[in-house]
C-alpha cells in the first residue's frame, strides 16, 4: 500500500540514489513525484528540510542539463541544405526545461565598444563561449546587425544613385566619376 494511505512518510533514503539516475535520463522532477505518489510541494517541502537531499537534487538537475545538451547535439540537427542545429527547437527545449526567462536584460561591454559590424559580431560570439548569451540570443542579436547593416548599405546605395542621376541630369560623363 502506498504511504500515500498512511501516516507513514513517503520519504526513502533510496530516493536520494534514484534521483540523479532518472535526471541523467532526462526524466523530471514531475514525474519522480508522480511515480511515488507525492505532491512537487511535499518534494520542495523536503529539499528544504533535508539538506542532502537537496544537495543529491542539485546534482540531479546538472545531470538532467548534460542531459538535454547531449540531447541537442546528437538529435536536433536538420539535414535541410546540410547538417545545421535546429536552434528555435533546441533553445525552446532548454527554455522549457530549465525554466529560463523569455526575455531578459543583457550588457555586453565590447558590444559597445565595437566600432564595424565584423567587431560586434565578434564580441556576441565572446559572449556566447563566455556564457553571457544563449545560441538563441546571439542568432537574434546577430539577424539585428544584420539588419542595420542593410539598412546602412541600401541608404548609402541611394545616395550614390541619387549622385549619379544629379550628375547625368547636369551633362557630367561616366569618366568624370571618381572610384569610391
């Protein structure tokens, strides 16, 4: 009969060996309580008051990230125009499982020094190996230079065309330009 039924406590010493093997299999928090018939409040109730089981917890929850990491890695990858990560799908997962914010403040310093696009991009991919930024992150940050880049060359092109016309509306010829 489960303890569930009873006055006895659910809480096994065994649980302490069993949680890190399941979290390395990707298993969750969620399912541990529902397969020993506890409520999440009674497992927080007890990494409170247990503090090794909160430390075999910590443990657990690094081994169900290796987990997910190993996960993205080996599987999603999309063979579309070669082999390439599947970011939204991998970062939506991490998001999920670790519950990380959707959205959160980021200051990176030599982003802002940066001075060309090449600098910046440089600096976010510093960020990225240093931990400041996710993949997800730095993809978005990223299409932005991208962005600002365009805008940049296609305002610079209009310039140019718009010298060129005033030029050849005033009788100027195609040898008088100078190479810019």
């Amino acid at each position: 009969m489960s303890s569930k039924w009873t006055n006895e406590s659910p809480y096994k010493e065994s649980m302490k060996a069993e949680l890190p093997v399941r979290f390395a299999k990707g298993e969750t928090m969620e399912e541990f309580c529902a397969d020993h018939d506890i409520s999440e409040q009674t497992f927080w109730r007890w990494c409170e008051s247990k503090p090794d089981f909160a430390a075999v917890y910590e443990v657990a929850k690094s081994k169900a990230k290796a987990y997910y990491l190993k996960l993205g890695r080996e599987y999603m990858i999309e063979e579309h125009e070669g082999a390439r990560l599947n970011l939204g799908l991998y970062n939506r997962t991490m998001n999920t499982r670790f519950n990380l914010p959707q959205q959160r403040r980021i200051k990176i310093a030599q982003l802002a020094e940066a001075k060309s696009a090449n600098d910046k991009l440089d600096a976010i991919l510093k960020a990225v190996e240093k931990g400041e930024l996710t993949s997800m992150e730095a993809t978005q940050m990223s299409r932005l230079i991208e962005t600002v880049v365009k805008v940049q060359e296609h305002t610079e092109f209009e310039d140019r065309l718009k010298a060129v016309e005033a030029a050849s509306d005033s009788g100027v010829g195609d040898t008088e330009f100078k190479e810019v």
